[in-house]
C-alpha cells in the first residue's frame, strides 16, 4: 500500500514504516502530523485517483527529525565584468515516519 501526498508545494510518494524528508512544518518533534492532502492511494493493486484530491484519504505522520540540508553553493560569474557574487544555501527540513495510510469511508 502506498500514496501520492502533497505537502511544502512537492508531491511524495510515502509507504508505511518508511521516513520521508519534508520542508520544515511548524510541529515540533514527538508530534503528529496528518497529511490530507492526498492524490492517490494504492492498495492490493487498487488504485483511487483524486480529482484532485481522494475524498477521505489521509497520511497519520510523526514528526521524528528536524535539521537542515547540506550546503547548496549559489555563483554568479559576469565574464570581463569583475562581477562574481558567492551565497550559500541551506535548506530547513522535517523529517517525517509515515505511521499509518487510511482512507475515508467513500473507498
């Protein structure tokens, strides 16, 4: 069984007992999160497809990690301008086990 949530803009791809690296959500660690923002959900080679979304479908979380990714290295380079400019980037996360997948009673 598995599903296709939509979380931080970006769409994953999430199976129970697995962990997933999300963008930072406000919970801190311990906590729950439900993701109900569910596109599709697979289960014993069934597929419910949402339109947009699947009515009653929901992804039950916790909140395990939160750190932040490594370095992204941004340079901007004018040739014969003298113009070079340098910034990094580190990108906050949360990282995410998929408890439990349920879906709602229209399924």
């Amino acid at each position: 069984m598995y599903a296709i949530v939509e979380t931080g803009g970006k769409q994953y791809r999430v199976e129970e007992k697995a962990t997933i690296d999300v963008e930072r959500l406000p919970q801190n660690v311990g906590e729950q999160v439900t993701l109900d923002r569910v596109l599709l959900v697979e289960q014993d080679g069934q597929l419910s497809v949402g339109a947009p979304l699947v009515p009653g479908a929901r992804v039950l979380c916790r909140v395990v990690a939160e750190d932040r990714d490594r370095k992204v290295v941004v340079f901007k380079f004018k040739a014969k301008k003298n113009y070079r400019r340098k910034r990094g980037h580190r990108q906050d996360f949360s990282r995410l086990l998929v408890e439990r997948i349920e879906l709602g009673q229209e399924n």
